[in-house]
C-alpha cells in the first residue's frame, strides 16, 4: 500500500482515483463501459470520469455496483473487506 493511501484512509478520506481503479478491475476486460453503465444505471462517460477517479462515486452508483457484480460497498470504497 502506498504511505498516501494509507494516509488518506487514516484521515476517513477516500481515494476516488483507487476506487475508479477498483471499478475498472470488476469491468475487466471483457465488459465495454457501454455494456457496465447500462447496467448500473449511467451514462458511458460518467462511467469513463468515475474509472478515471475525476468524480465522486455516489451512494446509489456504488449501490447498483454492488448489487450488480457482488462486490462490497466497503472493497469498493477502500479495498479493503470482501471483495
């Protein structure tokens, strides 16, 4: 873990470029951004920002992540818990 992560985990802040990297892991490699936001409910390019850490994931998107690929909200928030 790098000391800014572990850092800004002490503090309660969320690191929203790690959790677009945590989104862009459950997407893989066969899943289009298209094909992902549709199922959870966004636009392709709000998709793209929240991969890309450029926005803040909201509590209904990251709800709809979690229901949709069986992943804790808490692993998508820190990488931490179940994954």
């Amino acid at each position: 873990m790098k000391k800014s992560s572990a850092r800004a985990r002490s503090k309660g802040q969320i690191s929203w470029a790690a959790v677009g990297r945590r989104i862009r892991e459950i997407r893989g490699f066969d899943m289009t951004q298209a094909e992902f936001s549709r199922r959870i409910g966004v636009t392709q390019g709000y998709l793209s920002l929240l991969e890309r850490g450029e926005v803040e994931g909201g509590a209904a998107v990251l709800l709809a992540i979690s229901r949709a690929f069986g992943k804790s909200v808490d692993w998508l928030l820190t990488g931490e818990g179940r994954k």
